[in-house]
C-alpha cells in the first residue's frame, strides 16, 4: 500500500541545472498539490492539479512548471534552478471530484539543495 | 485569498496536561478543514479531517472543533505525553480546491 510516492528523496543541484521531481499515488486520487516548505514561511502552494490533464497555479509557481498526463502522476519541473528554490518539496493528494471534503495524504519529501 | 493563522508558533507543556491548540482561518467558504502532525525531517500525517458541515472529530485523545461561521478550529490534546512532541498544523480546503496550509505550532511535551 505504496500512498504518494515522491522521488527523488535528495537531491543536490548546480545552479541554473535542471531536474524534474515525480510524485505518484496509487489511490486513484483526482487533485494533486506540490508545496514548498521552508523555515519560518511554512507550506506554500506551488502549483496544483484537480485532474489528469488540467493544471493551475498556487501562491508561489515562478520558476515551477507541472504536468498531470496521467492521473496516477504529478511532475514539478525545475527549468533553471536558482539558490532560492532551496527547499523541501511535498507532494500531496486527494479523492477531489464531488468529494471535496475527503482527506489529503501526504509524500515523505524531497530535500533539494541548488549551490 | 483565504489566510490561516496558527499561534503561537510555539508551545511547551509539562507531560500530562491538556492542551488546545488553536487554527483560524479568514474565508469561511470551505469544505474541510485537516489537522496534521509533522515530525522533524518527516512528511505529514493527517490526523483529524472536519467536514464544513461537521462541529467536531474525535480520535482517541484527540479532539477538533469547527467553528466555521467565525472561521476557527482547536485540536484538543487530553494528558500530554513526550510523545506528542512534533509540529502541529492545520489546512483548509476552500471552494477553489485549494489546500492552504497553517505556519503551524511546534509542541514540546516535558517529561
């Protein structure tokens, strides 16, 4: 009973690199959410989606770009990276649909450094 | 755009007292309200989910109250344990589907 898998689980960048995060769940969960959580600021949405094919921007989604091909997977790409993308990245997900009110599971997070 | 307030960001207890810790959040429009627990370098856990048409939820020592009229929730600890030690936090799903989340509150249990 794998839930939402993310991964990688670490992951050191150079500045101005690229890389793609991927997260999956197997509980065939219509919305899927990426958030960023740093000290003092707390989880911030970065991008979210509310099923396969559809996509939409959270508070924080400049230098993020997101793809929902599949229903099972979510992918947040990371074009230039910059020092400030320094974070750690979760990835959650829920029933959506008309059962909004359903809970929203959680991965375990990728830890990204850009030096 | 929907703000959720948790304080104080943190909170010290002796082991063995009851505690409440309190979520508030400014756009009453919302399906659920969740209440997670973070332990250091880990993920989240959901702990208690409040449907918007729900006043409270109860899982063993734990309790959450919605008040969603005056935009408010407490999550209920009875006879604090060290265990309990971790980040508390609290999200709300709003009508846009959003999940926004609480800075959170670090609890800290003393033995």
């Amino acid at each position: 009973n794998a839930g939402v898998t993310q991964t990688p689980k670490f992951r050191v960048l150079k500045t101005g690199q690229s890389m793609t995060l991927l997260c999956a769940q197997d509980m065939n969960h219509e919305y899927m959410y990426w958030y960023r959580q740093d000290p003092g600021m707390g989880l911030r949405l970065i991008h979210y989606s509310v099923g396969e094919g559809t996509t939409a921007k959270g508070e924080v989604p400049d230098g993020y770009n997101v793809s929902r091909l599949k229903k099972q997977n979510f992918l947040l790409g990371l074009e230039s990276a910059a020092p400030s993308q320094t974070s750690v990245y979760f990835c959650a997900s829920s029933l959506g649909g008309y059962r909004r009110h359903t809970e929203a599971f959680f991965g375990q997070g990728t830890r990204l450094t850009v030096v | 755009k929907q703000e959720v307030t948790q304080i104080p960001a943190a909170l010290s207890v002796p082991e063995g007292e009851n505690l409440v810790l309190n979520c508030s959040f400014t756009d009453s429009a919302i399906y659920n309200l969740q209440w997670f627990r973070q332990d250091p370098g880990k993920g989240l856990t959901s702990l208690l989910l409040i449907q918007s048409s729900q006043r409270e939820q109860t899982s063993g020592r734990l309790n959450a109250s919605l008040d969603k009229s005056s935009g408010r929730s407490t999550l209920y600890i009875a006879a604090s344990q060290p265990g309990d030690s971790a980040t508390y936090l609290c999200a709300v799903t709003g009508a846009n589907s959003k999940l926004t989340f609480g800075k959170g509150i670090t609890l800290s249990v003393r033995p």
